[in-house]
C-alpha cells in the first residue's frame, strides 16, 4: 500500500510540475485564450456583487465590488472585496 501510495504522490508531481511549465509557458507568450481556458478550469463560477457605498459631491454613486469565486477544488465560496470603490454606476460601465 505505502508503494502505491508513493507512485500516486509521484505522479501528482509529475503533473504538477508540467502544470507549472504550461502556465510559465503561457504567461511568457502572453496567451491569453489558453490563460482563460485555465481560469475557467480551475474557477468555474465567479459572481460579481456591487454594493452602494456612498456618493459623491457630484451625486455620482460610489460603488465597491465583491467576488465570489468557487474554487473547482473547493467546496466552499471564497469571497474577494475590492478595496476601492468604483467611481461609475453600473449602467455607464
């Protein structure tokens, strides 16, 4: 059992590390379908919340946005705030 279980971590190895060259690779190239067939595989939902924080002089709304990712390996929402507000209402974007 524990040879298995080494020949099971190797290959995880393996995989891992000519993950890590593909998306060096990528990013080198600057790839940027292959960079988003990565992301849609390892984040298949992304919710974008926008929140009204305010307003400005202007009377234009402030806004901030969050994230909710789900992680493909995950089993929980991973939630991710901006730390600025946006300056435009969604309408304009």
């Amino acid at each position: 059992m524990a040879a298995a279980q080494e020949a099971y971590l190797a290959d995880i190895g393996v995989l891992m590390a000519t993950t890590a060259a593909k998306l060096d690779e990528i990013e080198r190239d600057n790839d940027r379908k292959a960079m988003r067939e990565y992301i849609e595989l390892l984040v298949p939902s992304i919710v974008v919340m926008t929140e009204v924080v305010g307003q400005h002089p202007g009377g234009r709304r402030k806004l901030q946005a969050s994230l909710k990712l789900r992680l493909a390996f995950g089993r929980e929402m991973a939630v991710v705030s901006s730390t600025q507000p946006a300056t435009s209402p969604p309408s304009a974007r």
